[in-house]
C-alpha cells in the first residue's frame, strides 16, 4: 500500500508542476485510454486535463496507469533523435 501511495505522491508533485509551466502532458489510465493536453488544475485526489480532443477532463489520481509524463509528438521524438538525446 505504501508503494501506490508514494506513486501518487510522485503524480500530485508532476501535476502541480507540469500545471504551473503549462507543459503538455501525456496521460495513461488503467483502463487503457489515454489523454494529451495541458493540467488546468491539481488538487490532493485529482486534476482537470483539458484534453486536445476530448476538451476538460476529471482524472483521479488513482486512475493513473503510469506516472504523468511530459507529451511528445513524433516530430518532437525524431528531432530528439538526430540530435542524439
């Protein structure tokens, strides 16, 4: 149980800071869907998304599949590449 818990933790802290920066994010829940847009609000049990498609969005902590992880496009994930990062 401490495992989850810390977990959410580690998502709480990525949300409140991928919220302030207004970074893109990519979402994985546990029910094999997944979301990409920008955190519009965090709070301890949940966050608004507001998803590129789907628009806002509740999303429960322990929905989460994997942790919260900056969004990347395939143009992004190719630069990246040539680059060698």
């Amino acid at each position: 149980m401490r495992e989850k818990r810390d977990t959410k933790d580690m998502n709480y802290d990525r949300a409140k800071i991928f919220c302030r920066r207004q970074i893109k994010v990519h979402i994985s829940k546990t029910t094999g869907t997944f979301l990409n847009g920008i955190i519009t609000e965090v709070r301890p049990e949940f966050f608004f998304l507001d998803d590129i498609i789907a628009g806002e969005q509740l999303v429960f902590f322990q929905e989460l599949n994997k942790p919260i992880e900056q969004f990347k496009n395939k143009e992004e994930g190719e630069d990246e590449k040539k680059m060698g990062m």
